[in-house]
C-alpha cells in the first residue's frame, strides 16, 4: 500500500511538472511571436477556389503550380477570421509542398504589423492531431498491458522527455560539452527509470550499474573511433544547418554525434540490463543453493539470446535512418571503397557498432554485479 502511494505521488508530480513546463513553452512561443510580429497558426481550407497544378513527370505525387484556398484561421489572435490566399508552397517537393483540399487542416504563418494581419502564406499540413492520438494510443496500451508498471514506465518515459527538452539540449545550445550533459543525462535517466520499474533494491542498482557501464563504453568506443575516422559530426541537412549557426551560438558539433550514439544506444541497454538481473535474480529466489559461478553463468546464458536480437535491433534502428543514403549510394552506382569512406557513411556504421558493442558488454557486466550483489543461500 505505501509503494502504491508513492507511485500516485511520484505521477501527480510529473503530471504537475509536465503541465508547467507546457505552459513554459506556449508562455516563450507567445512572446517570440509578439516580439517578431510573425505567428503560425491553425487554419481550415474552406474551398479551393482555383487550382493551376501540373504534375512532376519524373516524381509521383508532386505538383508544381499554385493553389487560391477560402481559409478559416482557427487558432491564434486572428481566430475566426476568413480569407482568401494563395498557396504558392508547390515547387515539386515531396518534403515541403502542400496540396490543400477541402476541409483539410493546414499551419499557416502569419505576419502582423501595427496590430493587423499583414501577410498568411501556407507552412505546412497540420500533424499535430494525429501525433496527440497516436500519443493518446501508446499511453492506453502501455497502463492497459503493464497496469502500475506501465505508469512507472510512463512516468519514466516523461522524466526523460523533461531531461532531454529542459537540461540537455538548453546547455547544449549554451555550448556545454554534449558528450559530458549526455552522460549525465543518461545517468539520471538510468538511475530513475529503472528505479521506478524494479523498485529499490539490489536487482534495480546491478542492472542500473551494467546499465550505465555499457552505455559509457558505447561513448568511449565512438568517440575514439570518430577521431580516429576524422569524423565532422555532420551526417544530415539539420547538422549542416547548425554549421551556420556555430558563429552566432557556441554549439559543439562533432561532440553533438557522440551525444547523440548515447542517447540512442540507452534504450536497448537498459532493456538488457535490467532483463539479465530480473533472470538472475528470479532464478536465485527459486534456487537458493546456486552459487555465484552458477548464477553468473545462467545470466549469461539467458544474456546470449538476448544480445543477438537487441543488437540487431540497434543496427537496424541505425540503417533505417540512414535507409535514404544507402538507396542514393546505390542509384549513383557508388564504389564500395569510396561509399565505405564517406563521412556520413562511416559514421552510421560507427553509431550501429559502437552502440552494439555497449550493449552486448552490458551482459557479462550486469550478470557478474549480480552475481556478486547476491549472497550464498539466501533469497534476494
């Protein structure tokens, strides 16, 4: 009863701090609107009044041309008002275009000078709906299957989101080491996560001690594999965007990479490191009269059919993103020894590996802290 109290505690609290920390957003988002007279804002398509579109011969699905909408704006100081635009965002872009249809939901940005609606141009389509209920889903399945483990799973998950959004990535952006707020991050993450699931105990702290020893071997592995590689930490168009913008703000590129294999590779980690402790010491409360040799050797006997499947799933984690790079490679009919060489390249097969390698450690690591954890004859 008294841990089922502190749960319901340990819940309002990120509830109170997930609230907050909303209204933080929406409270920064506001003024930088006011301050730079420019919004975006939710807006319906009432009518497509005219559409001049000619379909892209060469990619499917793309349009180039304009379209004149009937819009209601739904959000915003402007809320309610109607008008009629042009939708010029049609340049033959998969990524950026939108194709406006009736009673479809769309952001547009808005313009203001002197207090009146200067400007609308089209952004994008509105995704946020469908990204809430997607939410929405998860959270149902994750309390509905795992019941009070699903909430301190949830609440995990919540306390990393807040991390991440209001300790890493501000400090980051100030110019502290990523590597260093990483690690800490992760850490923390660790510590609380698999507290909150498996409780305060022996088991808990093994698997949080082969937990956060495998993650910091996965940093070191990359970190001296990208030295090493001369690797610039720029893999993608979001990295090559922050090179214009280093001047201006102190940001650490080449340690934002690292950061980022951390990060990644914490997951699958902890999975496996809190999996190995659960076994180990699940088969210790049935068998007592093992001894630690034994119980080191039926975690990693338990540990070698977990690695397998939890290090294919980083690797493949790691090329589903680079998916897009490996058909270009492909369509432009690259040599093997100058696609292997590339910075991007080279850097997705460091990630998936380095990543993996910390992973497959976490198991011996997390098999001998238990062993060790555990006395002779007693139950744990």
């Amino acid at each position: 009863m008294k841990n089922k109290q502190i749960y319901i505690l340990l819940l309002i609290f990120i509830v109170i701090i997930l609230f907050t920390s909303f209204y933080f957003i929406n409270y920064i988002r506001d003024n930088q609107a006011n301050n730079t007279g420019i919004d975006y804002v939710r807006a319906k398509v009432l009518e497509v009044i005219d559409s001049r579109l000619v379909e892209e011969k060469d990619i499917l699905g793309a349009y180039v041309g304009s379209q004149e909408l009937k819009i209601e704006i739904l959000s915003g100081r402007f809320k309610g008002q109607k008008l009629i635009m042009t939708n010029f965002r049609l340049h033959g872009d998969l990524v950026y275009d939108v194709v406006a249809e009736e009673g479809m939901e769309i952001v547009v940005v808005i313009e203001e000078k002197e207090g009146k609606l200067h400007s609308v141009g089209v952004d994008s389509y509105a995704r946020d709906k469908v990204l809430y209920l997607l939410i929405f889903l998860f959270i149902f399945v994750l309390i509905g299957v795992g019941r009070i483990k699903g909430v301190m799973a949830l609440i995990s998950l919540i306390i990393t989101g807040l991390l991440i959004a209001f300790f890493m990535l501000p400090l980051m952006f100030k110019g502290y080491s990523p590597i260093l707020l990483a690690v800490i991050t992760a850490s923390i993450v660790i510590f609380l996560s698999l507290m909150l699931i498996g409780g305060f105990n022996k088991k808990s702290l093994a698997a949080i001690i082969g937990t956060a020893t495998g993650v910091v071997i996965a940093g070191i592995i990359s970190l001296v594999s990208g030295k090493l590689a001369h690797l610039t930490g720029i893999t993608g168009e979001a990295s090559e965007q922050l090179v214009y913008i280093v001047s201006d703000f102190p940001i650490n590129i080449k340690g934002i990479m690292f950061a980022g294999i951390i990060i990644s590779s914490l997951g699958a980690v902890m999975d496996v490191g809190m999996s190995i402790a659960s076994v180990v010491f699940e088969i210790h409360n049935k068998a007592p009269e093992l001894g630690k040799t034994e119980l080191f050797k039926s975690g990693m006997n338990v540990g070698k059919d977990i690695m397998g499947t939890m290090a294919n799933t980083l690797i493949l984690a790691f090329t589903g993103a680079s998916l897009s790079i490996m058909i270009l490679l492909m369509a432009y009919n690259m040599p093997y020894f100058r696609a292997i060489n590339l910075n991007v390249v080279s850097t997705e097969i460091i990630q998936g590996l380095s990543g993996s390698i910390g992973l497959i450690l976490t198991v011996p690591i997390t098999s001998l802290i238990c062993a060790l954890f555990i006395e002779d004859g007693m139950r744990g």
